[in-house]
C-alpha cells in the first residue's frame, strides 16, 4: 500500500502547477494598479504617514468590512498593541489568548505589561473554544465591583483575545456572551482574516475592537502594515490620536499630551494597500476555487482531511492546511519532507505559546486539543495566483 506521504504529495500534484521550481505557501499578487500608485507617491513626494492613499485606504477598508472606522498603522502586531491599550489593558493584568496562534498575539500582550493565560482551541474552527473558555471561567474566575479576577493568581482579567486562524472565523458570538457575563472586554485577533465573514458579518466587528495584517504574506499586501477596526467613533480618535504619537493639532506647534506611538501606515505602502483592495474579491474567490479543489483531492486520501470552514463562516482560506487523523510524529515529519523536497512548501502549524521559554509559567487550561492539533496540521501551499 503506498504511504500516506506519497499520497499526499500526489493530491498536491493533482492540483498545483507543474511548471514551477518550488511553490511556497503564500505569495503577494500585484497584477493591479500597485505601479501607479506608488509612483504617484513618489512623483509627489508625499512617501510618509500623511497622503491620500492613507485617507482612500482606512475609507476602503471601512466600506468592506462594515466596521465604521479604521485606522490604519505600520503592521497587524502594532494594530494589536493599541487595540489592547484602547481596552485599557493594564500592567499585571490578565488576557485570555489562544495557545495556537502566531506569537506577535502573546507578543502584544507584553507590550502592555499584561500576562496571557492560555486558551484551548476547537478543532471546528481552530480558534478558541467556547465551551472550554465557559467552564475555565467557571473554575478560575470570580466577578468583582472592579472587574473579573483570576482566584488562582490574584491578577484582573481583562480582556480575550479570539484569532481567527489561517482566516477561519471562530465561533464568536458564544464567547461574546461569556466577556459579557464575567465583565471582560473582547477584542478580536483577525490579522489572517480579511475577506471572512461570521454569520454574515465581518470578522471584527463582534469585539471593542480589531487588529488586521497587511504582512507580505495575507491575503492583501501593504508590504507590512495593519489596521484597527471599531465601531466606536470615541476610540476610533483615540486610536488615530495615539498612533500618531499623540501630538495635538497645530500649524507649527510640537504639543503630545500623552505618550504616543509612531505607529500610523506610510502613504507608499497605503498605496499598495488601495490597489490591493480594489482585487480583493477576485483574489477571494481564486482562493476559494483552490480550496474546492485542494476538498476534492484529499477526499481522495484516507488517514487525511482537509480543513473546511465551519458551516456558520465564510472564511477567506488565507492558509490552507490538511489535519491528520492520527498522530504520529515520524509519518508527520516524512509527509513535511517528501512535500518539501519535491517543490511543495509544507509546514506545521506555530509551536504552542505555552511551550516558549518566555512564557512557559503563563497560566493556561487543559489544552487537550491545541496539543492534538498542532502535531496533525500542515499547511499547504495558498497563493490566489495558483
């Protein structure tokens, strides 16, 4: 009987172009009017935090995704960061992440003097899981006048942070009711998810606030940069405010009244960004067409599945990734070798924050399922282009 890595690699095959070296797993797309636009940038000298296309892209990005403000800022962990801050996440407090996720979430955490606790995920969604969120909270939590408090650790819990993986949208609606209930704020990770939608709705529009990615590698490109989302016209000026290193308006004066940050999106990659947006939907729907296709041909292989969205989202398939329906380390690293040896970019998913050196004494539920997860996903290659 022929391996399971061979027949992976045959279903890989069967889908991706042949006449290509090597296939990486996702690369930017700029057939649009990324040329013009940035040269217009440069024919006017307006290359920095100030111009047009910055002003054209919130504007944009607003109009897709419904969220009545954006704000947009240098990359999707700054968008994080201040997202964070704006839900007045404190030194010493606690926020609830996923431990399957990309470190800049932890990362961002830290940059408030925050501590995460650690999340165990769904394998519906790969996101958090709500059922195993209430009853965490349940065990470790207890409401006061002042907020919501780990009994274990002594520390607030602020806030939760859902991600939205490799663009599949969480469950959300659900962990919505559990902030409300115990009095923390949610604020939504949805860096990979531009172009995904939750029962209709855009990802990033359930939470206080959003974070999204523009990294050379999502499913639009700035380059680098990211963007707030909010529907709270308050915090949308805060936010502005804040990521433009909280200077106060005037002609020639340097007033900042508070600390700020240099975090607002340069006019030269908004340009990008524009272009970008304006092939969103085409970039979308090849994508989704390569995920049908990539279904068809792993239902073909057994011992593997190929990960679908769940039946209340609409996701934007960012990264593809197949599940195995076992584990087993030494057939895991075979199928990441032949894939890759024979010019197909493969990789696991990230290492479980809970298991870096920095961040190995966070608390953290039983994380059952991320464990079982991260040593079955690989993902494959995903490119609109293909």
């Amino acid at each position: 009987m022929e391996s399971l890595s061979r027949q992976i690699l045959k279903a890989l095959q069967s889908v991706l172009p042949k006449d290509t070296s090597f296939i990486t797993l996702h690369e930017p797309c700029m057939k649009g009017n990324e040329w013009d636009y940035v040269k217009e940038c440069l024919d006017t000298g307006w290359i920095s935090s100030a111009g047009k296309f910055v002003d054209q892209f919130e504007s944009m990005l607003s109009q897709y995704t419904g969220a009545k403000f954006a704000i947009a800022v240098v990359n999707g962990t700054a968008a994080l960061h201040m997202c964070l801050l704006l839900a007045d996440v404190q030194s010493g407090d606690e926020v609830i992440i996923p431990a399957l996720t990309f470190v800049a979430t932890a990362n961002a955490v830290s940059y408030c003097g925050a501590i995460p606790n650690f999340s165990d995920s769904d394998e519906r969604t790969l996101g958090i899981c709500p059922h195993k969120l209430r009853n965490y909270l349940k065990e470790i939590a207890i409401k006061k006048q002042n907020g919501c408090f780990n009994k274990q650790s002594g520390r607030r819990i602020r806030a939760i942070v859902p991600v939205h993986i490799f663009g599949h949208p969480v469950d959300i609606d659900p962990i919505k009711e559990i902030c409300d209930e115990y009095a923390i704020v949610l604020i939504e990770d949805a860096a990979e998810s531009l172009g995904s939608f939750y029962k209709g709705r855009h990802t990033g529009n359930t939470g206080l606030v959003s974070a999204i990615s523009f990294n050379g590698n999502k499913t639009i490109s700035t380059g680098g940069g990211g963007a707030i989302l909010t529907n709270d016209e308050h915090l949308a000026k805060r936010a502005k405010h804040l990521t433009t290193t909280a200077k106060l308006p005037h002609k020639w004066e340097y007033n900042h009244d508070q600390i700020g940050y240099n975090y607002r999106l340069p006019n030269l990659n908004a340009a990008l960004g524009v272009a970008q947006l304006e092939q969103l939907p085409g970039f979308l729907e090849s994508k989704r067409n390569l995920a049908n296709r990539f279904e068809n041909a792993f239902n073909q292989v057994d011992g593997v599945r190929f990960f679908k969205e769940p039946d209340f989202a609409r996701s934007n398939y960012w990264l593809n990734c197949i599940l195995l329906k076992q584990q087993d380390k030494e057939q895991f690293n075979a199928i990441l070798e032949l894939c890759n040896n024979n010019g197909f970019m493969t990789r696991p998913a990230w290492t479980l924050l809970n298991e870096l050196p920095m961040y190995k004494s966070c608390s953290q539920m039983h994380l059952t399922n991320a464990k079982s997860i991260v040593k079955r996903l690989i993902n494959i290659p995903s490119s609109a282009y293909l």
